[in-house]
C-alpha cells in the first residue's frame, strides 16, 4: 500500500479521464483505472494503477474491479465518473436503444 489514498477513474482511456488519471498519478496516488479499450489503458504505462476492462453500466463488473484494487491500494477515497457517450443524432431517425445506451453511461454510470 501506498501512502496516498486510492482514486478510481470511470472512462479513463481517453481525454479528460486520461488526463485526470495522469494527474493524481504525477501526485502519487494509486488508481483504479477503468474503461471498455483496456489497450488504451495500458498504453497510458501509469504505475500503481490497476487497470479493468469495464462497461459502467456492469455494475457487477465495477464493484468487482472496486475490490480487487482495494486488495491491493487499500479503500478507495474517491470515485471520478468520467465515462461517457455522445449519440447525437436526428432523434426522429435514431433507434431508441442509442439514447437508452447514452442514458444508462451517461446518466447512471
């Protein structure tokens, strides 16, 4: 365990959770780093951060990944829900099941 507390970060692949990942981990901070494109997580090369493969609207998954970080990191101090879609299309012509996806990430994940 690390002497700084765990922070956790939905989205973290790319762009402001990336960013944010590389700033807690510049402080020092162990994280959690979670996302659906684990490559671009890796790729970030960040240490102390356990990276997990993760849909936010899994919440199986995320309370998963929550453990085993804390496993290692000890509790998590802070959630960052940065994970997000962006579907924006004619809402006359757009599935329905476009919206709900961007509802259940944005909304509720």
């Amino acid at each position: 365990m690390t002497s700084k507390p765990l922070i956790a970060i939905t989205g973290a692949s790319s762009g402001i959770g990336e960013a944010t990942a590389r700033a807690f981990s510049a402080a020092g901070h162990p994280l959690l780093l979670m996302a659906r494109r684990l490559d671009r997580l890796e790729a970030l090369g960040l240490p102390n951060a356990v990276l997990k493969k993760v849909d936010v609207r899994d919440r199986a998954a995320i309370a998963d990944a929550v453990r085993d970080a804390e496993a290692i990191h000890g509790p998590v101090d802070m959630m960052f829900a940065n994970a997000g879609i962006a579907r924006l299309g004619d809402i006359a012509k757009q599935p329905p099941e476009e919206w709900d996806e961007m509802i259940d990430i944005n909304a509720k994940g």
